[in-house]
C-alpha cells in the first residue's frame, strides 16, 4: 500500500509542479545540483488521416531518465507516464509514453495532440497535428424545381467534407448544361421547355468515399408551359368501308394538357361505338380511331389540348376528294405525239382529269399556268359516267391519254390533277418529257443527171486523174 501511494504522489508532483518526487533533482550533502540534458529525436508533424482510419503520434526523447511524459490535446489530459488519464477505448498508449495511438479516427479528434517532457528547468513541448479527411457528401436543396417557360430558375446543391469539396453541374442526358455555375447554384436565365429534365451536382474533394472519389445529386426542373400540339398528316384520303382509319396528334405541355377530340363544336366520347381514343403517355402521342369509315365520317377532326397556362388546337381533314396523281414513266408515239401515264386513286367515282403542259425553258422546275403569258395548254378529260345503282367506290387504276400536235425535237413539262365528287386533287409531281427531232433526208449520190449537179472544179479533176493512173499501175 506504502509503494502505491508513494507512485501516486510521484505522479501528482509531475503534474503539478513538473518534478520527480524521487528527490534525485535537489543536491543533498555530498552531491551538487545536476540536470539532464534531455532532447526530443521526434519531429513536429501534420498528419492527414482518412475518417475511421488509425494515427500513430511518436514522442522519443532521448536522455529521459527519471522525467515523465504526458500528453495532452487542447486542455484535456490524456496520459501521464504509464497511466492513461483520459477514459478513451479509442486511445492506446505505451507506459513510457514514447508514442500514442488512437483509433477510428473521428472529425471531432481534429487539431493538435501535444506531448510534454516535465523536467526541473523548463517544460520539453513536441506538438502533432492531426487533420481528419472526410470524402465529399452532396445534398440538393431541392429535388424538385417548378418555373414557367421564359422565366429564371437556380438549382442548388450543398456539398461537406475535408477538404472542402469542389461542385460541378451537368445534365443528367449528357446535353450541353445550360446557364451559369456560380459557386454552388446553377443559375438559368430565359428558362425555355427544352430545358425540362433531371441535372446532376456533383462534388470531389481527392478523399475516396464509400461511393467514389465523386458524388452527386440530383434535382429535376419541369419547365411548365401552355400546350403545343405537332401532327404529322393533317390529311387523310380513306377507303370507303374501311375497317379502321387513325387519326393522330403528339401534345405537348406541363403540367400535362388536357386532351379530347372534336368534330365541329361535339366532342367525342370514347364509348361511342365508332370512335375508339387511346394515349401514349411516354411520347405524348393521341390516337383517334374511326371504326368502318362512311361517306358520313368526311370532315373535319379536332385535336384540341388545354392546362392552366392556355390552350391549343390542330385540325385534321377526312377527305373525299382523290389522291395526288402519281406520273408513270410514258412512251414517245411519235415526233409530234407522247403517251402519257399516270396513276389515279380515289374513294369516289372519277369526274374527270386536268392536265397542263406546255414547252419547257431553260432550267425550269415550276409549271405556273396562272399566268396566261406561260402559254399553257390544258386538255380535259371527262371521267367515266354510271349509274346510280353500278356505283364503283375505292378505285385504283392506271390512265393513259396521247398528247398530240406536240413541237417535234422539243423539251415538255406537264402536271395532272384528278376530280370527282368532293374536290380536285393536288397537282401531281412536275414532270418532264422529250419529243423526237424531225427526220433529216439522207444525201443523194452524185450524178451528172441530178438536178443538184454542180460544176466540177480543177481539184475534182486532179483527184480523178490521179485515181485512174492508180489503178493503171496497179493492173
């Protein structure tokens, strides 16, 4: 018990007045006053250790003899000598306090850890430095960003770590990233509804976390914006009896519009048996089916869309009238006289056929037979007439026709249109075509009886003679 009290006291008189309770310090009778020339072979150091890693802190002084070391960071005690003052599991010691460890390093152990040699003439003071790295840590403000189109909109993200991790932006679909970064917000100026869709903050700091060495978060902009409605064919030429006809428009818009089908002033319903409705939500696409088309069923069809920022609307035609002509490719009947071709297609009986043409000029890819100076010539053909009762519907059917009293040698281009009941067709395709060069009369072997016989001349001779004195020598 005697031996126990007497460490105790040992190591309070070091504490608190830095000396050994040995009394080895002070001379007695025989001896004078001699003191140690302790030094520390340790070095300041800074140590950079990763959040739950491991530091080692070393404190060797050489010529310790009887002097004890502490340690101590801030104003907390942590060890003295071989006792450890500080109640820390963390925290492992030698008992000479040459070094100490601590582990599963935490943000809050950042700062200075200091050991202290407690000697009679002035405290040895070596001080470490710990600093702890933490990997980057990103968190939006906001996940989800609403603005209306031309307006401004500001993302941000807010990263933490050690060191202070860097923020960059981009788009999430690897489009160019729009607006300004300024420090930690992504400013949009002008915002327009292409500009809707999902960004990405990300933050690296150099500290490899569980998830990488760069983080992110991600915040969605929806550009809200009044309907816009794309269609692809506002036209439709059906059969008649057909078994089904489609009629589709793509809608556009946020919050999503409203959408319904008119004809007229009526809007249709769904539970019609001849309309069926359906809707691709992931393209934005609305398909109106008409079920068994009728002659009933021509007109006008409405793709109509609203949301609380305004409306829109698309019209799309059922026609009766044919379908644009298509030219096939013609033979040349004579110098004067061309067979033209074409292909006619119509629900409806044909009434009749409109062809223009006339002499092409240099370079010329338009037939404008408005203008009476273009010198057109249009022929008119009269369809086939019948009854009412051998009424013949969905035709398809070649034509043909010969152009005569034609320029011989010369360059044509022509449009044909079709007609019945409901309407005139577009013009065909312009088309181009040639007519033969007149014949031109073989000549005549000469003779002195031609009435086209004409003086020989010397040279006539001359090539004469020598040609009969050739065949001489050569007999």
């Amino acid at each position: 018990m005697k031996f126990n009290f007497l460490m105790w006291a040992k190591l309070l008189l070091v504490s608190l007045f830095g000396f050994d309770s040995t009394w080895s310090y002070w001379p007695d009778k025989k001896t004078e006053f001699h003191a140690r020339k302790a030094y520390f072979s340790s070095e300041t150091q800074v140590f950079r250790v990763k959040i739950g890693g491991e530091v080692t802190f070393p404190c060797v002084v050489e010529n310790l003899g009887g002097d004890v070391i502490t340690w101590s960071t801030g104003e907390r005690l942590l060890t003295a000598g071989p006792v450890k003052v500080y109640n820390e599991e963390r925290l492992i010691h030698n008992h000479n306090g040459s070094q100490i460890t601590l582990r599963d390093v935490q943000p809050r152990d950042k700062g200075e850890f200091s050991c202290q040699v407690n000697n009679i003439r002035k405290p040895m003071v070596l001080t470490h430095t710990l600093d702890v790295l933490i990997p980057p840590r990103i968190v939006a403000r906001k996940s989800e960003v609403s603005v209306t189109v031309t307006e401004e909109a500001e993302l941000e993200c807010v990263a933490h770590g050690n060191p202070q991790p860097k923020i960059s932006w981009r788009r999430k679909d690897g489009r160019p990233l729009p607006g300004v970064v300024v420090g930690h917000r992504l400013h949009l100026l002008s915002v327009g509804r292409e500009e809707t869709g999902m960004f990405q903050c990300m933050a690296e700091n150099g500290v490899h976390g569980d998830f990488g060495d760069v983080v992110y978060d991600e915040v969605m902009l929806h550009v809200n914006f009044p309907p816009q409605i794309e269609v692809e064919k506002r036209q439709y030429f059906p059969k008649i009896r057909e078994e089904r006809l489609q009629l589709s428009c793509r809608v556009l818009g946020e919050p999503s519009p409203d959408v319904n089908w008119k004809r007229g002033k009526r809007v249709l319903s769904g539970q019609n048996q001849k309309y069926k409705m359906s809707t691709n939500s992931d393209t934005g696409m609305h398909m109106l089916s008409l079920l068994e088309v009728t002659e009933e069923d021509l007109g006008n069809y409405t793709c109509h869309a609203t949301n609380h920022l305004g409306w829109a609307e698309e019209t799309i035609t059922v026609s009766g009238k044919p379908l644009r002509p298509v030219i096939l490719p013609g033979n040349v009947e004579s110098r004067r006289s061309y067979r033209l071709r074409w292909l006619i297609e119509s629900a409806f009986p044909i009434r009749g056929h409109n062809i223009y043409f006339r002499l092409s000029r240099e370079g010329e890819n338009h037939l404008h037979c408005e203008n009476p100076l273009n010198n057109c010539m249009m022929l008119r053909l009269e369809g086939e007439s019948s009854s009412h009762d051998d009424v013949v519907f969905n035709i398809k059917k070649d034509m043909d026709v010969v152009l005569r009293d034609l320029k011989p040698d010369s360059k044509y281009i022509l449009q044909v249109q079709t007609i019945n009941d409901f309407g005139s067709s577009e013009w065909s395709a312009l088309y181009k075509f040639d007519t033969y060069p007149e014949p031109v009369a073989p000549l005549a072997p000469w003779s002195p009886f031609s009435s086209s016989w004409t003086q020989p001349t010397f040279l006539s001779y001359s090539l004469l003679l020598t040609s009969v004195i050739l065949v001489v020598y050569l007999i």
